[in-house]
C-alpha cells in the first residue's frame, strides 16, 4: 500500500514537472531551485518541531512516553528473536562452537578446552550501545574479564592484500568498527589467526586456505600515521593507543644455530671439568 501511494505521489510530479517545463519554459529553472529549496526548508523545519515536540512530551508528561515505549517493545516481541552468540570458539578461522548465554547457565555446561581452539569472540551485548556489538578477542578462557573497554583509537583508512603472486593479489578496504560491530577494545589483539576469521565472517572471503596466510594490513591512524602490518608482528588495542607487537617466532635455521651453540657450551663445560679434575693444585690456583 505505502509503496503504491508513492509510485502514485512521484508520477504525479513528474507529470507536473513536466507540464510547468512545457508551460512556463523561461520561468522553469527559476521556479524549480526555489520550489526544492523550499521543500526541503520545510522538512528541516518539521523535524525540528517533531523532536521539539517529543522531547516536551518526554519531560511534562512521561507516563506518554513510557506507553509509547512499551507500545514499541510489544510490537519487537511479535517479531521471533535471533539468537545471541555471546561466545564464539574459532579454530582455523571457523567457529566450530557457539555459546548462548541459556547454554552457559546450564549446570553441566563446560568451557573447550584451551587446546582446542585459538582463540574465542566474546560478544559484550550487556555494554554495548545501540546494535553495535563490543567484540572481546580472547584466548584464556580462564583469565579473562568479559567486561569490554572501547579504545578511543580511530583509523581513518583500513586495508588488507593477500596473495602471493602479483597477479593474483587482491586489495579489500576492511573497518574493525562499524554500526554492527566493534574490535577495536582494550586489550583486543589483532593477528593472524584473527585475519582469518575476521575476513571469512564479514567479508565472506576464504581465500586463506594455504598453510601460511599471507598478507599485509595497511592503517592509517588519526594522526596520519601509516602503519603495516603482516606474518611477523601483531596490532594491540591499548585505550587511547595502539602497539605493535612482534612475533617471537623463531626460523628453523635460528632453532638449529640455538641448539648447536648449547651442544657446544655443554662440550666446553665438561671440557673444562676435566681439566680441573686432572690438574694439579697449583695450575689450579694460577687459573
């Protein structure tokens, strides 16, 4: 019905829109500009007399409002509710387990095992405001507080490129905050195995299916700053700040120069051991 009244109201203002460009052809352009300029004086006008109207309302007579609000509230509980994941448990980018705060409350109900994933989402809807959702990125189910904190910081640009030939690269302008979510949390790290489930679940791209995910994530702070990021270090959300962490990940060429200069340490030590036990008081003491 609303949509037939409009398709009716826009035809009819086209065919009069017409009919004045037949018409009246000089005076056309003039009458137009003011026609439009006044329209939307009046609608500027009209909302500020509404708001005008129910903020009054709201403070002189509140028991209007609270009806309008419950009046509002009966009308949502026709409408079935989606459920509400409060955690998410990701292994390999997936959620393989959903938790729901009726799930948690059930007396046999236990956590996943540490082990078992690499990290969880927990989804703040207690605090949050509006329908953005407060995302804590967690991965001690144990020592964590499910208390969000939202960082202050802003990134004015937001992109990630992943692929590892030239040709196949691909660039995606990405938000960590939006009107539905927020990772951008005190304490939130942002890495690799975040990236993945980050990219599939909002983005719907799973491209990262090869055992090294490749990327560089490219930000752009409020103070113009540009920062990179990729394999190799990490984003944390500090409150009016963000750091860059590095990996402290080792290559197999590092594990073995490691392990070869312990081998060689042990063998001077017992070396030396030797030759203590074997040399004579007064050797000892020149040494």
């Amino acid at each position: 019905m609303i949509s037939l009244s409009f398709l009716l109201y826009s035809t009819a203002i086209l065919f009069f829109s017409e009919y004045l460009r037949k018409k009246f052809p000089n005076q056309y352009d003039a009458f137009m500009t003011e026609f439009y300029f006044n329209t939307i004086f009046l609608y500027t006008q009209c909302q500020i007399m509404i708001k005008r109207g129910f903020n009054k309302i709201s403070k002189d007579y509140p028991f209007i409002n609270d009806n309008i609000k419950l009046f509002y509230s009966r009308i949502k509980s026709f409408f079935p509710k989606p459920k509400e994941y409060i955690f998410e448990f990701i292994k390999n980018g997936e959620a393989f387990v959903n938790l729901t705060e009726e799930d948690i409350l059930d007396e046999f109900f236990e956590f996943p095992n540490d082990n078992s994933y690499d990290f969880y989402i927990f989804s703040d809807y207690k605090n949050s405001k509006n329908d953005c959702i407060s995302k804590i990125i967690g991965r001690n189910i144990c020592n964590s507080y499910y208390i969000s904190q939202l960082s202050s910081v802003k990134f004015i640009m937001s992109e990630i490129t992943f692929g590892k030939e030239e040709e196949t690269k691909k660039t995606i302008k990405i938000s960590f905050s939006t009107d539905k979510y927020n990772y951008l949390i005190v304490n939130n790290i942002i890495d690799e195995q975040f990236i993945r489930y980050f990219m599939k679940k909002h983005y719907n791209e799973d491209l990262f299916n090869q055992n090294v995910l490749l990327y560089t994530l490219k930000l752009i702070d409020g103070n113009i700053n540009l920062q990179k990021f990729n394999n190799t270090n990490k984003l944390l959300i500090l409150e009016n700040s963000y750091k860059t962490i590095e990996n402290q990940t080792n290559t197999i060429d590092e594990q073995l120069d490691e392990q070869i200069d312990e081998q060689l340490d042990e063998q001077l030590d017992e070396q030396l051991d030797e030759h203590l036990v074997n040399a004579n008081p007064k050797e000892i003491n020149k040494m």
